[in-house]
C-alpha cells in the first residue's frame, strides 16, 4: 500500500524543552490515524510540524500531489465578530483558488444546512461551529485531512454526531486522516492505526492492539478511564 505520509526522526524543540524526539512513522493512503496522548505530549505540536507551521529536525516526506486540510484545535477568532459561516468559506475559497461550487459541496459533505453556513459564527452551536472549520478545510478536495480535537466545545451528544460525521466524509472522499482525539472508544472504532506520544514512552500499531490498559497506564502514567456511549 502507498503511503500518504513517511516520517523519519523528527524532532521540535520548543524554546529550551524539546516536545518531540526521534519520531518515526507512516500512514498508509486512505487510512486513519488516531493520536493520543496526556496534555503536553505533543499532539497539537506534531500536527503543526507536519503541516510546516513549526521549525523541525528530521523528514515529513508527504507523497506527491498531497493537498492538506487541516482543523485546528482552537481556532484564534472573536465569535462575536459580524462575519457569517458563508464569509468563512468564501474567504477560504478564494485562498485555496476553488470555485464558489466547491463551498457548497463542502457544506454538503459536513450536512451543515445553508441557512446555518449564513448566519453569524457567534450564533452558530459548538458542534455547527465545528462543521463550519470542517467544510472550511474540505474547500479545495484535500487529499490529506488533519483534524485535532474535534469536539472541543461540543456538548456529548454532538460528539458522537461529529465523529460519525468525520468517518463518512473520510470514506466517501478517500481522505487519509490523522485525528487528534480523547475519545478512546471513538479511536478504537473508526482509526485503523494509533499513534500514542507519552512523555516516558510511545508506541505505534492498530488499535486493537495498542488500546490495552497496560498500554494505556504506561502511554499516561494512570489506569486508563473509559466513557461508555449509550447503546454503544
């Protein structure tokens, strides 16, 4: 299988703490990759690397042609600015040089109705905000989505909503995705590899192996505690 991405040594330093050491891995075009980690492991730093947002030693070797979107975990805005959903993805539209077509698919893909994408960002629900950053970073068909922390400010419900809603957009586009996540039993379903930073150690392989709760105590340094959905 050709991989989407190959990762060799890499290493960030951030002032004089080094958050990231000797890391190497790959994903596999069309998979998914889940990481997870305690606080201060180096998951959002990881993904801001790969993108070239921060300075790195070693190789982020993306395959040829790799278009990138990308959804950050907090996202630097005012909510109560006058700007609505559908300002964001024109702005984004015209960056990415897609035609207006195109942000409106997007809105399809993420089922955030038209009526939602037009009024303001300050009034849309935190998981209607979410659709919005989604259908933002779809907006010129990426090749490659990273999404870190998805339900931040969504309530319990959305969450399953939003993670569903991920899954169904990554197969019907054959998207490889790399998701930062909390939601163990959401990653043990819908990602086929995890990718655990812990500060002492980390490991790598497909879920159902790396899911353990050895694993797990050693990647955060504590028994692991586990949410049930209902009727999950």
């Amino acid at each position: 299988m050709v991989n989407a991405l190959e990762v060799e040594r890499l290493s960030v330093r951030l002032g004089a703490a080094e958050v990231l050491a000797e890391l190497d891995f790959t994903v596999a075009a069309g998979s998914a990759l889940a990481i997870i980690g305690p606080n201060g492991s180096g998951k959002t730093v990881l993904l801001r690397a790969l993108i070239g947002a921060l300075p790195h030693r070693g190789a982020v070797r993306w395959a040829p042609g790799t278009r990138i979107g990308y959804v950050p975990q907090k996202l630097d805005i005012e909510r109560d600015l006058p700007v609505t959903g559908r300002d964001f993805l024109r702005a984004r539209a015209s960056v990415a040089g897609a035609a207006p077509a195109d942000a409106a698919r997007a809105l399809d893909l993420v089922g955030l109705p038209a009526q939602s994408a037009g009024r303001r960002i300050g009034a849309l629900s935190g998981g209607q905000f979410q659709r919005l950053l989604l259908a933002c970073a779809l907006v010129g068909r990426p090749s490659v989505l990273l999404f870190d922390e998805p339900t931040s400010g969504v309530d319990e419900p959305g969450e399953e909503r939003l993670y569903e809603m991920i899954h169904r957009v990554q197969a019907a586009e054959a998207l490889t995705l790399l998701l930062v996540s909390h939601e163990l039993s959401v990653v043990y379903r819908y990602a086929e590899n995890v990718l655990c930073l812990g500060r002492e150690h980390r490991c790598l392989g497909p879920a159902r192996e790396i899911l353990t709760p050895e694993t797990i105590a050693r990647v955060y340094g504590e028994a692991p505690r586990y949410h049930h959905h209902d009727g999950r």
